[in-house]
C-alpha cells in the first residue's frame, strides 16, 4: 500500500517540475519572438514573409541585405552571447552562494575586455585569435583571484574582495589603452566600456557558438554537482562531490563562456550579473536556474539592444541600456541580499 | 615600595616620549619627501627645462617654452598636493567612521557618486562655473555616501568590510554605467567622458584651484578637528558611548568633512581612487592608531603618494602622459589585495 | 538491534593533521564501535571537531590514516563514500526558499550519476527519511522558516535520505534550545535502535554526552585521553586532565548514567 505521504511528495515533485517546464518553454518562446522581431524591424519594417525569404536563402532586393547582413548577425550575436553571459553569471552566482558575486564585479569581464582591448587596439590582431586570447586571460585572473584568495583555503568573502582588486586594477588598464589609443573612436570605446553588438558578423559567431557548446555542455552536465555546492562546501563534500575538481571544472567553463562573449561583444553590463537572481525568482529555488537564467540573459540582450536602438531617445549601445536599467534592480538585490543575509 | 614602582614608571615614560618623538621625526620625514617630490614635480616632465628656466618661472617670467612648461607645472603640483592630501585624509577618516579596513572614496562609490552628478549637471542643468560643478559634486558625494552605507549595513552584522565594498563596487558599476547613458548623447562633451571616469591632474590651472579653495578649507578643518572622535568610536558603538560620546553625531560630522574632501577634489580632478585606502594603512603602520597623529601623516602621505604617481605618470609614457588615476589604481589595487589576505575572515 | 544492517568499522591509526603550519591531531588513534553511539568531547580547540572532519574526508590526513573497513578513505571513490557515511557539518547552508522536501531530496545525491533520473526508490527514501525525522508535515515548507529545532531535524532527515551506514554530525546541539536539544538527541538514539545506524557526534555538552552515548572519547590537546563507556570516563581525574576542572561524579538520578558536577570557587557547601 502506497502511504498518502508518498503520494504527496511524489505529486509536489511532479508539480514543481511542471513549473520549471512551463518556464523554459515561455522564456525559449520569449527568445524567438524577440528575435524574428529584431529580425523583421529596423529602420525599415520588413513584412515576416520576406525574413523567412531571406533566411532560406532567397536574394531580395534590399531585405537581403538589411536582414541578412546587418539584423540577423546582430540578432545572433546577441542571442549567444546573452546565452553565454547568462549561463556563466549563474553559475558564478550559485558557486559563490552570493548573488554580489558575479563576474562582472570580480574581474573576470574586466580581463576578458582588457585582453581583447590589448589586442585588437595595440597588437592589430582580429578574429578567432582575439577570443582566444580572452578566454586565456578571463582564466589567468580567475586563476590569479583564487589564488590570492587563497589562505588555509578559500573563503567566499575574500575572493569577492580580491575580484573587486583585481577588476579596479582592469579598468584602469582599459581606460589607459582607450584613452592612448591613437584615434579615440567612441563607438569602438563604447564596445569595450559597457558592451555592444553594433556592427556584429556573422563569422564571430562561430567560435562563440562553439565555446557555448562546450563550455555550456560541460556546465549542464555538472549542474547535480552544482546543486549539491549550494549546501556548502562541507556538506557537498559530505554528499560525495569531489569539491576541489568540480569547482575547478565549473569555474573554467564558466570563465571560457564568459571570456568568449566578452570577446566578441564587449561587457555587455550586467547581463551576467542580473540573470541569476531573475531566474531564481521565476523558477523557485528548488529547481535549477542554470538553463532559465541562460535564456534571461538572452531576453535582456535582445531587448536591450532593441531599447537602445529604437525605443529611446537616441542611439544607444545595448550595454547602456543593460547599465542603466539595470542599476536599480542591483541595487534592489543588494537590499535584499543584505536584509535577509541569504545567498542566490 | 615606592623604589620598585619607580622604574615602572619611568619606563612607562620614556617608552611614550619615544614613541611620540618617533611620530614627529616621521612627520618631519615626510613633509621633507613631500617638498622634495614637488620639486621633482616641477623639474620633470614630457619637456627637459634647465635650472634657470626653473628660477625664472617661479619668478613669474614665462619667456621660453622651458619656463611655460614649468609654469604649467607649478599648479599642477599644487594641485597634485591638495588633491592627493584631501583623498588621503578622506581615506583615513572613513576608515575610522566605518570601521572598515577597505573603506576608500573610490571603493565605496562615493567618487562615482561625485562624477554622476557633475555629469548630470552639466549635461541636463547647462551648469557651467566651477563653483556650481563642486557643489554638484559634493552633492553627488554625500548621497553616494548615505546610499551605499544605508545598503551595506542591512541585515546581520552590520557594515561589515565585505558588505560595504561590494554594495561600492555595485554602486559604482551602476555610477559608471549611468555616467555613460548621460553623457552619451551629447557627442560635444563625450570625448571628455574620460575625465569622468578615470580622474588626473592634467590641465591643472589656477583658475580650476581657485574656487576649491574654501571647500577643501572647510574640509581639512572639520576631519582634522574630528580626530579625538575617531579614537573613541575605534572602540566600538557601545564602549564610545558609554565614554559620553554622541556616536550618531560624531560620525556625522566626521562623514562630511570627508564628503567635502572627496566632492570637492572630485570635481577638479575626477574620480581618483585607492589612495584613501593605501595610505592610512601605510601610515598606520608608521605612526600608530592615534588619529591626532594619523590623519594629519595620511594627508601628507596622500599628498607624496598623488604627486609621486603624477610624475611617474609622466616620465613613463613620455611623451604622452598616464593620468593620475590609472596609476593609483595600478599600484592601489594591489595593496588593497594584501590587506584583503592578511585579515582574518572573520573580520572581513 | 537490527541486525541487517551491515556493520562498517571506521577507525583512525596514528592520525596528525591540522590546518596552518602546526598540527592540531598528533598521532590519535580511534577505533569506532560499529553499531553504537559514540560522543567525542573535549575542551574548545582540542580538536574535537578536526578529529570528525579528518574521519569525514573534509581534512586530509598529514601522517597516519583513516580506515573504512580496513580502506583508507582517500582511496574510496567519494560517491561510494557518501553512500556508505553521512555526514551533517556544523553550518549547513540552505538555499533561499527552498522547501524542506527539496532540501531533503539532496541527500540522494550519491545513489544518482549524470543520467539517472529520480526513481521511485529515491522517493521512497525521502520519504522514510521524513518519517523518521518527524518532518513530514513540514515537506513544502520553506526551510528558512523553521524554529532551529526542526531545521536541524531537516537536516538529519537530509543525511537519512542518504541511507548511510554511519552518520557523523559536528555539535548537532550547539545552537539549539534545551528541549530542541533532547529532541535532536532522542531521534539520534530512535535512529540507532530501529536502523542500527552507527552515530559519532560531537558534543559539547558532557553530561548530554555520559546520558545518550554508548562509547565516548576524550580528547585533549590533540589526542585521546581516554575513552570507553561514560563510566570509565567521567572520572574526576579525568575531567581535571581534560577539562581542567575540578568536579564531581554523582549517578544522574534520571537515567542512571554518571553525571558531572562543577566544582568553581563559590557556592560549594562546606567552602
């Protein structure tokens, strides 16, 4: 005989699953609806029959070009990197167990851009060999953070100090590159300050796509572990995750998602940042906010750069727009957080 | 009896007279520095200027390219010291209000706060004279201030370091953020969007000192004068009380003399960060705890460490320049990052 | 006793170890009778909680070993490890909001991989696991919300539904009221007599410990003063060696247990 208390748990479960399905579903639905809208809006309204022309493959008169070269490449750089900065803020976020932890503060995007801006600006470099480069700095300083925070092992409060360090140290870098570069192209400055996908291609697209792949792949695959971490290091441990090696695998997949959006298109402010917290509210924190809080950060950068260039009073990069709406909800969050004294 | 308590106290005394004679010579030690490093201030830079030019421009004569270039210098030293000294003391006293190893102007958002606000005068209220862009600033300053110690001290504990660095840092990264979505569109001014981020000393004219006189007067007066209140609330909320001190009020009034400090510099220099946190801790390590001593050596030490990166910024990059705030950032973080390991985390 | 439990023996043969450049546990040697309840006390910083971190693999040893049925437990994979000693640490953290029933689901972390989906059978653990903690009608409560009491109840019920052999618990008492206390303590013992679950705690709370262990263990100064039933250890030489006090061992006239009396400088008739 099946106890009513079985029965209960079972149904709840089932339940609480339903809710994270409906969730995924609405929030991937969000995804596309925003980008065909991206797709078929601009400085002109191309009618959705013609986008999907277009996208099949078709050669028509000015939609080709408006579609094809200029909105679709945007509207793809910004659905993977949204994906990207998304999935590896929350994950930073859950790891950390505080959701002031993201790397955009701890200077994982600061040595991300700072690599890139070397590169492209002083070593004339472009292409796959910049992203490399990035994702082989955002390593170096979160290898450089962890290891300064180390002392009779890590504590989460002084990695976090040590990031803010760290991420001061690599701004200033950028603005010294910026400033001495030899012509003081805003747009270019604006990409490396804040974030923007003005001028994306579609062949950056490749190696982000790839490192989503992988990276996001590896982190899927370890997100039990994940969960398991939010307990606490001991009780992980206790759980039988080997904490050491996971927290190393997780950190580098994050870092390289990271690293290679930051590549591309600039820290797009916040996005990393805000995701996690929004997908934890939605999806309760029972189940995982890794996949939801990836296509958040998707919805934001799309609708952020949509914001930026249609919605207001002037042209704005889409790293602006993730700034300043951002802003409040940060500093909400940090009430929050404070208020309750809770992590992610 | 009375023979065996003798020495004690004899002792006693010569180890304060030492120690209070070590402070001065320190102090002495590092107004010589500072004097020095003007004088370098003065000689070096992207133009070699011989000795007479030197003279010659202290004397008010600016004949050659030499002699201009010194007379350029010569603000911008003066600047350098006010500035650096200012930024220094800030430093020193709201380490002592927070209680916070980590507290800085530029940490604790407070300089964005500055930049913020002077950037949104300019941009949507056309303020343009020098007096209204400090009181902008010192505005900006003081809700900077308010706003991030109101949020880092929700919940348990209190400000901890760790919660009043990260609600800065957050604040500041909005700031940041907001400063570019102002000034963005007024593509006349955006060129100047660096100024804001990143604050030096370049173009210093004493038409720019002037006005900053008075508030950096008032400044240095109220935080130098609030340092017996500093030693008191070093013990802790409950023990100052209990000492008869009004903690509320002395905590007040400390804060705006740094805020008057920080806006004020702010709004010549731009947002210049990390030398309120290196140098209290260094001149900790020199003179002691006691803020009699404490603030004053913070704000020469500030004024040495400011002038010491400016030139450094200039020779280092010549014939272009570094400005001032990179630099503090360079060498500050690092310095933030070793007192960051050395403590304990539970203090954290 | 349920007697199809398997017994496991955890012991620890010479073990030093500590954090920071010195050692905490010099050359302690432990043997832990499988079946029992077994306390560890000791002053503060004697080690006591070094000693159960070092026997949960949370800290590794610098000489010496720790022996899980005669394997060290460094060389266990973790899983099997997790499956076979549960452990609950001193500050669990929960998630924000997370409901007790989710919290308690963890626990079956070990007996899933990357592919496996939630069975039946992990339902039924956590729901026994509920059971025996007295928790069920608290399963979609968030956790957050609980008195100490019942969150450390959770908690247990978390390391059950792990359905180890052992279970270590660090100062499961320390922050809890005195009825919450001998709540905790009573499940405890509910678990060893129905499960013949193999309990080590440490206590801090001596005369706790002489009334509901079975084996206690001394420890002072890094290593075992000496251990054996609470009678054989609570003796006023010990105490003095261990805790540095003076005392008195009178019989606990509710269980029958010894029980320690504080000898200070005031309030001692005859003084």
């Amino acid at each position: 005989m099946v106890s009513t208390s079985l029965q209960t748990l079972i149904a709840n479960r089932r339940r609480r699953q339903r809710r994270y399905r409906s969730v995924v579903s609405i929030l991937a639905l969000l995804v596309v609806a925003l980008f065909a809208l991206s797709l078929a809006i601009g400085q002109t309204v191309t009618p959705p029959l013609e986008v999907i022309r277009v996208l099949l493959g078709e050669q028509i008169g000015g939609a080709s070009f408006t579609v094809g070269q200029l909105r679709l490449p945007r509207a793809v750089m910004s659905v993977l990197a949204g994906l990207s900065f998304g999935l590896g803020g929350v994950t930073f976020q859950l790891m950390l167990r505080n959701p002031l932890a993201s790397p955009d503060i701890i200077g994982i995007t600061s040595g991300a851009s700072a690599a890139a801006v070397f590169a492209i600006i002083v070593l004339s470099l472009n292409g796959p060999i910049v992203s490399i480069i990035a994702v082989v700095a955002g390593l170096g300083v979160s290898m450089l953070v962890y290891g300064l925070s180390l002392r009779n092992g890590v504590a989460g409060t002084r990695l976090i100090l040590v990031g803010i360090g760290i991420s001061a140290m690599l701004e200033s870098i950028i603005a010294y590159i910026l400033s001495s570069a030899p012509a003081w192209n805003l747009q270019e400055a604006m990409r490396w300050l804040t974030g923007s996908v003005n001028g994306a291609q579609l062949g950056q697209a490749i190696p982000l796509l790839a490192s989503l792949a992988v990276f996001g792949g590896l982190l899927l695959s370890r997100s039990r572990d994940l969960e398991a971490l939010r307990l606490g290091d001991d009780m992980a441990s206790a759980l039988g995750v080997g904490v050491a090696r996971t927290r190393m695998l997780i950190m580098v997949a994050a870092v390289g998602m990271i690293a290679s959006a930051t590549a591309v298109s600039g820290p797009i402010a916040f996005v990393a940042f805000l995701s996690g917290p929004i997908a934890a509210r939605i999806v309760g924190s029972s189940s995982s906010p890794l996949v939801p809080a990836a296509l958040i950060g998707a919805v934001l950068v799309l609708a952020g750069d949509f914001a930026g260039q249609f919605l207001l009073p002037s042209r704005y990069p889409v790293g602006v727009v993730t700034g300043a709406l951002g802003a409040p909800y940060l500093i909400y969050l940090i009430v929050r957080v404070n208020r309750t004294g809770s992590a992610l | 009896m009375m023979t065996d308590r003798r020495p004690d106290a004899k002792h006693r005394i010569s180890a304060i007279a030492l120690t209070n004679r070590n402070r001065a010579l320190w102090l002495a030690g590092v107004v010589a520095l500072l004097a020095a490093l003007c004088a370098l201030s003065v000689t070096v830079g992207t133009r070699d200027v011989s000795w007479s030019d030197i003279t010659a421009a202290l004397a008010g004569r600016t004949d050659n390219l030499g002699q201009a270039a010194v007379a350029l210098r010569i603000p911008r030293t003066l600047l350098g010291v006010l500035a650096g000294a200012a930024l220094g003391l800030a430093g020193a006293v709201m380490q002592g209000v927070t209680r916070n190893p980590l507290a800085d102007p530029g940490i604790l958002g407070v300089n964005m706060g500055a930049s913020l606000a002077v950037v949104i005068g300019i941009v949507w209220f056309q303020i343009e004279t020098a007096g209204a862009y400090i009181w902008w600033a010192i505005a900006g300053a003081a809700l900077a201030a308010v706003f991030v110690y109101t949020i880092g001290s929700l919940g348990r504990g209190g400000a901890t370091p760790l919660k009043l660095a990260l609600a800065g840092a957050a604040t500041s990264v909005a700031f940041a953020s907001l400063v570019i979505a102002v000034v963005l569109p007024r593509a006349d001014i955006a060129g100047g969007i660096r100024s804001w981020q990143i604050g030096g000393i370049g173009g210093a004219t004493s038409e720019r000192i002037w006005p900053v006189l008075p508030f950096l007067a008032v400044g240095f007066a109220i935080s130098l004068l609030s340092a017996r209140k500093l030693n008191l609330l070093a013990l802790g909320d409950e023990l100052a009380v209990g000492l008869g001190e009004r903690v509320a009020f002395a905590r007040a009034s400390a804060s705006i003399g740094a805020i008057l400090l920080c806006g004020a510099s702010t709004a010549v220099c731009g947002p210049i960060g990390f030398l309120g946190l290196v140098v209290p801790h260094v001149c900790r390590l020199l003179v002691g705890i006691d803020h009699r001593w404490l603030l004053p050596f913070s704000a020469l030490g500030g004024a040495c460490l400011l002038i010491a990166a400016d030139v450094a910024g200039r020779i280092a990059a010549r014939p272009a320049e570094i400005d001032v705030g990179i630099l503090t950032a360079l060498i500050g973080a690092p310095v933030f990052i070793w007192i960051v390991r050395r403590q304990r985390v539970r203090e954290l | 006793m349920n007697s199809a439990m398997p017994e496991h023996t955890l012991e620890a043969h010479g073990l030093s170890t500590g954090y920071g450049t010195d050692n905490i546990l010099h050359d302690l040697d432990l043997t832990v009778p499988p079946g029992r309840i077994t306390a560890i006390v000791g002053a503060n910083a004697c080690g006591k909680s070094t000693l159960l971190r070092a026997m949960s693999r949370l800290l590794a040893p610098r000489e010496g070993q720790v022996l899980l049925d005669g394997k060290s437990i460094h060389r266990m994979s973790a899983r099997l490890l997790a499956r076979t000693m549960g452990l609950l640490p001193q500050s669990p953290i929960a998630p924000e909001g997370i409901a007790v029933a989710d919290l308690v689901s963890r626990g079956r972390h070990p007996h899933q991989n990357l592919f496996s989906r939630w069975t039946r059978k992990d339902d039924e653990a956590v729901d026994a696991a509920l059971t025996a903690t007295r928790t069920t009608e608290l399963a979609e409560r968030p956790v957050d919300e609980l008195s100490g009491g019942q969150r450390q109840r959770v908690w247990i019920a978390m390391a059950l539904a792990q359905e180890t052999d052992i279970l270590l618990l660090d100062e499961p008492t320390t922050f809890l009221d005195i009825s919450h206390q001998i709540d905790v303590l009573d499940l405890l013992t509910d678990l060893n007599r129905e499960r013949g679950t193999t309990v080590v705690m440490v206590l801090h709370d001596l005369n706790l410990a002489a009334r509901y262990a079975d084996h206690l263990v001394a420890i002072a100064k890094g290593r075992v003063h000496v251990s054996g039933s609470p009678e054989e250890v609570l003796t006023q030489q010990n105490i003095r060696a261990v805790f540095g006090l003076e005392s008195q061992i009178i019989t606990d006239p509710v269980s029958g247990r010894p029980m320690m009396l504080p000898i200070g400088r005031y309030r001692v008739l005859g003084c």
